[in-house]
C-alpha cells in the first residue's frame, strides 16, 4: 500500500491513501484502512470514521464526490456502516429516505473512484 506521512492528520493521511491506491483494491474496510495507517488501538475504528467524516465535509463543502464511500464495513455486504449514510443526509448529499441510500452511495462510490484519476 502507498506510504502517507505519519505526521499529517489521521484525514490527510486517509485523504492520501485512498487517492493514491489502486482502483482493483477498492472500496477498502475501516479495518484495513486502519492497518494501512498503522493505528494502534484503542479507538482505531472510531478515528478512522472521524477522519472520513471530516473527509465527507470538506468534499460536500467543495462540491467533489466523497472519496470516503471507498471505505466499506466488513459485514459483507460492500456498503459503508450506517453512520456515513447518517452523515451523508446531515450534509445534504443523502435524501432522509434510506430506501434510496444504496443505489445513491454506489453511484458516489463510482464518481469517487473516478475522480481520483
């Protein structure tokens, strides 16, 4: 995996892994994403979801697709956990109706993809 420096935020540093690796390796898990960052516990998953979420932000903020929808939940079922659909509705990008949040995220997770090329 790409080398980010250990000294930028936890976000900068998810910022510039996600954009850097390989399209056939994505979308990635909270957990691997926090393996490829060398987090130690406690908290690792939590400070991985507070970066993409400060991730989600600044990309609603600038208009640009949510490199965040690259990061999945390892429950299989290839969707993000529920807190970045929570997060995407409070920022706008989602509609409140969760009926629509599937179709809606792989259409982000496709966009994010590309636009990192």
């Amino acid at each position: 995996m790409p080398q980010t420096d250990p000294e930028a935020p936890i976000a900068t540093q998810v910022r510039t892994l996600l954009a850097s690796m390989p399209s056939a390796a994505l979308p990635i898990t909270y957990q691997q994403l926090a393996s490829a960052l060398g987090l130690m516990p406690p908290r690792t998953i939590q400070r991985v979801a507070q970066a993409l979420e400060q991730l989600m932000k600044e990309d609603v903020a600038e208009g640009r697709p949510m490199i965040a929808a690259l990061v999945v939940s390892r429950r299989g079922d290839g969707l993000p956990a529920p807190g970045f659909f929570q997060h995407a509705v409070a920022l706008g990008r989602f509609p409140a109706d969760p009926s629509q949040h599937e179709t809606l995220y792989m259409a982000e997770r496709e966009k994010a993809l590309e636009s990192r090329n």
